[in-house]
C-alpha cells in the first residue's frame, strides 16, 4: 500500500480544491488508461473512447468516496473502475457471457472489499474500549435467544445518541440508564456487556453491511 498516495488523496478531498482534484486526476491518467485497457483486454484511445470517459469519472467517484482509514486508494480506484466499466457496456448490451461473469465478480470484490474496510474501522473503534474481535467472538452470548436480545439492547443503545456520548466518554456502558429506559434488567445487560457494545457500535458509526449481517442472521461475531 502507498500511504503516501492515500494521504495526497485524503488532504485533496478534505480541502475540496477543484483544481488540485483535476491535477490529481490528470497525473494519474495513465494510472487510468491501463487499468480500463486492462479490463477491456484491450486498447483504449486517450482522445476519443467513451470508456475512458466513464474511467475518468470513475476515478474521480473514487477519490469522492475513498476513506483513508479503509485500505489503499488505488486497489478501490481500480475495483470503481472496473464496476463503473461493466455497467456500462451492459448497458450498451456489449457483454458476452463471460463478460457477465466477470461483472459479477468485479461486484462481489467491490462488496468484499467494502466489507473488509467495514471490519477494519469496526475493529478499531472497539479498540476504544479496550475490546478486541477476539474478545467480541469469545464474549459472545452462546444461546441463540440471549444473542438476540443483546443484540435488541445494542441497537436500542446505538440509536440513542445520550446514551452513546456516555459511552464514548466515560468508555463503559451506561447500564442503569440502559436499564431505566429499556426496562431492561440489570444483570441481563452485564451478561452481554461486551457484545451489547459491539452492536451499538455497529449501529452509531453506521456500519451498514455489518448490520444488514445482524439483521439477517442474528448471529454471533
């Protein structure tokens, strides 16, 4: 991973200069001709081909999007350039079979990755409160109407905006409030503690696949 790159495209966004954006997208072209020609497995013209249009753009997606805490810049460059690529050659029903296989892979990877860089900064908020994954894992509630019941508190707790400034800032949770207010019991809360945190924090900072995850299966971390 260049960091150093990561970082120039952090700051460019974050100062929201135009010009400094163009600069960046304009240095990086041929960054941007070979990995649209890498897909198309073939050749692109730099002054007349709709697709390098659609890589230009992509990038310029990508750097909009690009969370520097999540992974390197280029990897997600290239995988938005990829997807923006196929969706529009579907879209110019250009694809052959393989090409939608290769779309669809290209999707899968763009979630894996998104998932991944989910994960990351999941981990690191935990680490806030002293908490790893493994400990999350190993903390977990064994039985299945236990899980869902922490994980009904950790979202009770994550939507509640008092409630996680308290625990942001005194780094434990707030058990007799989350009690008070939930008419929860004191000892079922303590029992969770660990994954009751977990889950709020999936919830406060958003993190969506994680918590379709949750949803869905209501499993153990």
């Amino acid at each position: 991973m260049d960091h150093n790159i990561d970082m120039i495209v952090y700051n460019i966004i974050l100062e929201n200069n135009p010009d400094k954006v163009n600069n960046f997208i304009r240095d990086y072209q041929p960054f941007i001709i070979k990995v649209a020609s890498e897909i198309k497995n073939g050749y692109i013209d730099a002054h007349n081909d709709e697709e390098l249009s659609i890589a230009l753009m992509a990038f310029h997606e990508s750097m909009e999007k690009y969370d520097y805490e999540k992974g390197s810049f280029l990897s997600f460059a290239r995988l938005i350039i990829s997807n923006r690529l196929k969706n529009y050659w579907k879209s110019e029903n250009r694809f052959s079979h393989d090409d939608i296989d290769n779309a669809l892979e290209i999707s899968v990877q763009e979630e894996q990755y998104e998932l991944q860089s989910e994960i990351h900064s999941f981990e690191k908020e935990l680490l806030k409160f002293n908490i790893t994954f493994d400990d999350l894992i190993q903390q977990s509630p064994l039985h299945l109407d236990t899980r869902e019941r922490a994980i009904h508190i950790g979202r009770a707790t994550g939507s509640d905006d008092n409630l996680m400034q308290h625990l942001y800032s005194k780094k434990r949770l707030p058990i007799t409030q989350i009690s008070n207010k939930f008419k929860v019991s004191v000892k079922i809360i303590k029992r969770s503690k660990t994954f009751i945190i977990g889950t709020a924090l999936v919830v406060y900072n958003k993190f969506t696949m994680i918590g379709e995850w949750l949803q869905k299966k209501g499993p153990k971390f």
